[in-house]
C-alpha cells in the first residue's frame, strides 16, 4: 500500500506554471531517493499525452510506464499551493501529488483521493492548511471503489482467478464481463486488493485497476451462484488467453528516407501506426455539429428523454458493429462503447440527478466527466485511456439528447490525410483506408483506442504532435512519414516522387504477396518451408485457407473446454475435429491435445490453484494423472482422422519416457476405435525436452516448438508479469540457440520441425527460424502471405548466415537490430 506521512509534504508552494510545478515534485521525488533525476523528462512526457488533473484542485503528476526503471523505490510526494496553478484549461492545481509507482502500488492511494475530489469543501480546506497531518487524515477515507476486508465474514460462493493477460483489464474484456454478468441473477461483484465492484458495470471494473499478476476474486450471492462462477471463470480464462491485435493491412513494411535531405519543414510527433501517406490535409473539428439548444422539460420527460437516448445510442452502435465491412478491431470497439453507454451505474446514478431536479443532458455529462476523472487518474496507461473511450460513448448519448447530427467523417471523394486535435475512438472506427490515407493529431497516444483502429486498418498515424500542427492548410498536399513520427507540410517535389515511388512500391510488394499466397515459401535457391496456419476455431480454418496456408500447425483445442461447466463429451469433439480437417480440404492438420493451466485454467476439472500453475499439471501432465480427459479426447481425433490427415502433438513433453506413455495410452486408444496410424510429435517448450532432444528425436514423428513457453522457462521470467513480460523476447540468443539444438537433434533423426509460437509470425524472427533450419511455420491467417514474401526475398545461404549472426548476440535487443535479408 502506497502511503504518504506528513514528512512527504511541502506546504505554502507557488508556482509560475504547471512545468515548474512538475519540476519542483519531481526534485522533492528524487532528493527523497525514490527516482533518478531523469524522471522528471518521464513526468512532463506523461503530461503531454494524458490528464493527470482529478478535480477539485487535486492533480496527480506520474511518470509513464516504459519509464519504471527509473524508479528506485515506490513513493509519493505532495505540494501544497495555496493560490494554485493552473493545470490544465480552467482548472487550477492546488493539491499536487507526485508519485513513483513501479506498477499496480498506486491504485489504493487513487482510491483513497476520491474523498478529496468528491468534497468541494474539503478540498478548499486543505489547500489552505498549514498542517499537513490534516492532509493525511483526511486521506485515511475511500471513496468510488467500495473497500472490503479479506475476512469480511463472506459466505457465499466464489472462485479466485488469477489475471494475466499482459495486455491490462481494459475496456474491451471489462465490457465482455459486463455483458456475461448483466444476463445472470443475484449479485455478482470483483474483489481485487480489498477492493469491491459492481460485476455488472464495465466501468467499475475497469477502475478496479485489474494488470497482470491480480488474483480476482468473483462472488456471486445467487441460487445459480455454482452456474454463473463457472461461466465467469471460464470467461476470464478465455480473456487471459486473448493475443495482441493484427494489422490486417499496414505498409509498415516501407523504408524511407526524405531523399532531399530536408527536415524543417517537418513536425514531430509520436507514432501511433507506421506507413507513410502523400494527399491533401483535411482538418476535422469536433464542432463541425448542428447544435440547438435544449429545453428542460419535468422530471418525468427528462428520465424518459435520458432513456431514449441512450437506447437510441445503443442501438446505432450495434448497427455500426454488425455492419458490413468492419474487421474485428472495429466491431469490438462499437460493442465496447455498446457497454459504457448502457452502463447500469452510469444509467442509474444520471437518472438520480434528474429525479433530484437536474435537467437530463446536465446529469449525464456530469456523471460521464466524473468518471472519465476518475479514469484519467490511473497510472496504467491502458487504463487511463480508456477515458477516452468513455467520454466518447458518452458524447453520442449527449449529441442525441441536443438532436445534434454529426456529419460521417468517411464522406471524402479522394484519400486525405486528416488533421484534428484528437480523434475519438468511434470516429476512427468509422474511417477506411480508402477515403483516409493518413492521420495527424495534437493530443492523443499510441495506446488509444483510435490508434488501435488505425493500426487494423492499415492507415499511418501519429500523434501528441502539439501546437505545431496548427497551421496546416486544409486542401494542401502533406507528407506523413509516421514510422519516422514526422509530417511534411510543404514537401518538396523530391520528397512527394520518392515517397511516392516507396508507396507504389510497398502497393505491388503487397498485391504479389497476396497474388502469390498459394505458391511455396522457396528461398532463391530453391528451399522450401511450409508455412501453415494456428487456428481454434472451424471458421478460422477456413479463413487459413484464404490465407494461403499450407495446412494447419497448430490446433488449440483447449478452447472446446473453456467457458462451460463440464469437460466436452466425445461427440461434441469428433464433429469439431471433423469440420476442421474436412474444411482444409485435404491439407495436414497438426491438433495439440488439451493444454489447461497456466493461464487458462478450467474451475469444473477440480484442480487446485497450484496444479494449475505454469509448472504445475500443464499440458500432458494433465492427461496422464486424468487419463479420463485425454483418452475421450483422442477417441474422438482418431475418429475425425478419417476425414483427412491429422497428426497428434502433445505438450510438456520433457523426456522419451514423456513420450513413451502418452503414446502407449494413444495406441490403445486407436485399437478400442479402429483408427488410423497417426504421426506423433512432441511440443518443445520446456528447456529439459531441448537437452533430452536427441532422444525423444528417435522415438517421436516429429517437433514442434512452442516459442513462448519455451522463452520463459529458459529465460525464467514469468510472461505474464506486468514488469518482466518485454524480456520474455523470442529473439533472445538463448532461445536461438536451443531451437537450434532440438533443430539439430531431429534432423538427425529425419524427423521434421515447426514453430508455432508467436516467434514464427515475426518478420525477422521467421527468417531467422528458416537459416536455424525449421521446416514449418504456424501463425495466424492473416500474417501467412507476408511471411511467405519474406522467405522468397532470401537464399537459405544467406538466412544460415543471418540465424548464425543473431546466436552470437548478447541479447535480444542486439537480434533486432541486425537488418532482415531483403
């Protein structure tokens, strides 16, 4: 717990400006030994791309997260300023409190500060104390989250979940726990840290503040309690389990240069989306609305008027989500605005407001400021921009309630590059990459909502560009270099050719990829390596073979055992594996036998928390100590394997004997069903299987490397931990190296081997694999052409050469910077 004791404070401060304020916190931060001096650059940079301001004249200065490092220890500072300072816009600083926080130890002070910032009163006293043990006391009461004590006496039923998913509990997985919570009876709520919320409110959930590492605690006080904590475990397994969002379509692929030379006619930003985009600049204004004023009716037409606005904006989102044309990035966006804006606490506490005199659009756009502050407030960068989307649901609702009509962004006649102070999340949502070639914003960041949107789309962005940004000329030609963070406002003819010339280009490299993503991956000289797809689903093999896929490498069949009650019967996953290998139309179909715990635990199989730990019961482990499990499960494989070719993979192999009676259970099988002789592999991932690789080679059909489970165990680092997750990289020389060993030991053999971590998707990295000598890579659909383009650009000579060079690095960050073969 995050504290602070009347030594930490400074009374009586004044300042000339907010600068200056974070200045003196930060020296009063690094005098006390908790940060280095540079923290202060970290300070200021969080201030350009987030408000740290809470109201009521109390602010919150921090650092930004990739910043940590320069935290020696967690600490937080306050400095009184009796007059204020002015913050941001109107709003004036009085209470600003500096703090140094390495990841989640913040969020019981965030909690505690709303009994500052929900006090007027309070908040004018202790600005103008001058004891600062008052300041403390007053801080001793929380507020906004409820509070409750481990052993508060609770007696009903609950699970205990641990989040991690590196990610964050953001918007999205908060609204789908929402969405679940919403259809089931009886009181369902979240403990995390003794803090309690409204399992039904997406927003009180995602103010739990929940990083990777929580335990949460869900429980529900129901006749159908057993019923909804399977459901909602089952759920977060599946939330723990989802992977970082594809760019369908990006020209991140471009390398370029101004070939003039010129920068100072350019503009600085952050990069939000790479790429680079050449048109006329379009300046989009929030306030480009038809605006009326609006009457206040009584109480009774105000509730009604709140209501129909917000069915009615529920109701377009959901038009939006399931139109036409939107990929998946988009359609989650809308049905996570879907969730804030029929938000049952946001719903019912405007609804109190109105009932207490206050006209419908005033109590609504109170409520949503109140917790997008709330928000904004949270050190979690992820988090905190979540108030963006919040204060965006909110608007529609508000637009709506004035009978404004926003006009649709997605009306140009020619691609344009749009220039805008910020961009909300749905306005994004709404773009395509025909009609916006390119975004400039003032404000935002790389982790909003919008930039996500961008990134799925394929359309270059760059942000927190500031000021600088405001004299571009609408209807002027611009040049957008976002991998290099820059815009060209008056171009040279130079530039536009080159640039131009880069994008027709990266056009003709991207349309050969795709006419040519049923072709083989062959080098130059002629080696092949397959490239095959991972898939879960049946509709995801049949977008594999859209792809280009070869074949399926990897079926994660744990998914037919999450999000219900009991394990799937044989039936249910014969006709599964069936569809799957019938859909791929006679390609190989390599299917892993379930692999529960880690992160994806199933509450119905009985399992401790510890067996279901990372090196408890994963993988085989289970199907040997439940031979029930697994010998349903490959009754039904070799019953769909006469449907088209499968073969078996089991995971967590560590030695032959491993090997040996998982095999001999299958081969029992197989006889009580009269299947067919099947190939066996083993998944390397954990180091031991790499050491004992020679021999497990002699005895198994063949390899596939599980790159993300194998990084952790060789590098030991947990890769759901929210500060050692970057250091679990692929690239890393010690995982090189071991690919390498178990590469060598098959090949001995004359067995064959696949990746099918996330290490075979990455640019560089399946380049590297294929000069290692790994005969097959597995990755997601989408990602399939481009990876193919990569291997063809190349001879297996100079890939040899390339996966030599990476292994004798020091580290990961070494490996990426050495340039792929083009």
């Amino acid at each position: 717990m995050l504290n602070l004791t009347p030594t930490d404070i400074r009374l009586g401060g004044s300042f000339a400006d907010r600068e200056e304020a974070i200045r003196a916190i930060a020296a009063l931060l690094a005098d006390s030994g908790a940060v280095e001096s540079a923290y202060v650059d970290s300070m200021l940079g969080r201030e350009r791309t987030a408000n740290t301001y809470l109201g009521n004249g109390v602010a919150i200065p921090h650092g930004q997260p990739q910043h940590a490092n320069l935290i020696r220890e967690t600490r937080v500072v306050l400095i009184q300023v009796p007059d204020g300072v002015a913050w941001k816009g109107d709003a004036r600083a009085h209470l600003i409190f500096g703090i140094a926080a390495r990841s989640d130890e913040h969020i019981g002070l965030l909690a505690r500060l709303t009994s500052i910032t929900a006090d007027e009163d309070l908040a004018k006293r202790l600005a103008i104390t001058d004891d600062p043990s008052e300041i403390v006391a007053a801080l001793q009461a929380e507020d906004g989250v409820d509070a409750v004590d481990s052993d508060d006496g609770y007696e009903g039923e609950r699970v205990f979940v641990q989040f991690t998913n590196p990610r964050g509990f953001h918007l999205r997985p908060a609204s789908q726990l929402a969405d679940a919570t919403e259809q089931m009876d009886g009181k369902i709520t979240l403990v995390v840290n003794g803090r309690e919320a409204d399992a039904r409110s997406a927003l009180k959930i995602v103010s739990l503040g929940i990083t990777a590492g929580s335990r949460v605690e869900i429980r529900a006080d129901s006749p159908y309690a057993s019923d909804h904590l399977h459901r909602l475990s089952a759920l977060m397994a599946l939330i723990n389990d989802e992977p970082q969002e594809v760019a369908e379509d990006s020209n991140s692929g471009i390398d370029w240069t101004p070939a003039s030379g010129d920068s100072e006619n350019s503009i600085s930003g952050t990069m939000a989306a790479p790429g680079i985009a050449v048109g006329p600049a379009f300046r989009w204004d929030h306030n480009r609305v038809a605006s009326s004023e609006r009457k206040r009716g009584d109480e009774a037409s105000e509730c009604a008027a709140l209501e129909v606005a917000i069915e009615e904006a529920v109701s377009t989102l959901r038009e939006l989500a399931d139109s036409d044309g939107m990929n998946k990035v988009q359609r989650n966006l809308f049905n996570a605005h879907v969730a804030l804006v029929d938000d049952v606490e946001i719903k019912q506490d405007a609804l109190r407001q109105v009932k207490a005199g206050v006209d419908a659009l005033t109590a609504w756009n109170a409520v949503i400021s109140d917790k997008v502050a709330r928000l904004e407030a949270l050190s979690d960068q992820h988090l905190a921009q979540r108030a963006i989307d919040l204060k965006d649901a909110g608007n529609r609702v508000s637009r709506i309630l004035l009978g404004e009509v926003q006009d649709p962004l997605a009306t140009f006649t020619a691609p344009v590059v749009l220039v805008a102070h910020d961009l909300e999340p749905s306005e994004a949502a709404q773009l395509s990459s025909d009609k916006v070639c390119g975004i400039c914003l003032r404000a935002g960041s790389p982790n909003a909502h919008s930039a996500i949107v961008a990134r799925s789309l394929g359309i270059p962005m760059v942000v927190a560009m500031g000021e600088a940004l405001a004299p571009v000329v609408e209807g002027e030609t611009v040049l957008l270099d976002a991998s290099g963070a820059r815009l060209f406002v008056q171009p040279s003819d130079e530039d536009l050719e080159s640039a131009c010339k880069a994008l027709k280009s990266m056009n003709a490299q991207r349309e050969r990829a795709w006419s040519q993503r049923y072709s083989p991956a062959l080098t130059t000289d002629g080696h092949r390596v397959e490239v095959v797809a991972n898939i879960a689903k049946v509709e995801e093999a049949t977008s594999a073979l859209k792809s280009g896929a070869e074949g399926v490498g990897l079926v994660r069949t744990e998914f037919l055992f999450l999000d219900r009650e009991h394990a799937p019967s044989e039936e249910e996953q014969f006709e599964c594996y069936k569809a799957m290998v019938q859909a791929l139309e006679g390609l190989p179909m390599v299917l892993r036998t379930i692999d529960i715990g880690g992160d994806k635990p199933v509450d119905y199989l009985g399992l401790s928390e510890h067996d279901l730990s990372f090196l408890g019961l994963r993988g085989i482990r289970l199907g040997l100590a439940r031979p029930d499990i697994i010998r349903t499960q490959l009754r039904a494989v070799y019953r769909a394997a006469a449907f088209g070719p499968i073969k078996l993979l089991f995971p967590m192999i560590a030695t032959p004997n491993d090997f040996r009676r998982i095999r001999q259970i299958a081969e029992s099988v197989r006889q009580e069903v009269d299947g067919p002789q099947l190939d066996l592999g083993v998944m390397i991932e954990v180091p031991a299987a790499v050491v004992m690789a020679p021999e497990i080679a002699k005895v198994a059909d063949f390899f596939s490397v599980g790159t993300n489970d194998l990084t952790q165990y060789a590098l030991a680092v947990d890769r759901t931990h929210p500060l050692l997750a970057k250091r679990a990289d692929s690239l890393h020389p010690v995982v090189l190296r071991l690919i390498s060993t178990a590469t060598k030991a098959a090949h001995a053999e004359g067995k064959w081997v696949g990746v099918c971590g996330g290490l075979a998707a990455d640019p560089l990295g399946a380049q590297i694999l294929a000069g290692l000598g790994v005969d097959e890579l597995s990755m997601p659909p989408a990602l399939i052409p481009a990876v193919k383009e990569k291997i063809r650009k190349a001879s297996l000579t100079d890939l040899q050469a390339l996966a030599t060079r990476a292994m004798a690095q020091d580290d990961a960050v070494a490996v990426r910077l050495i340039p792929p073969v083009v």
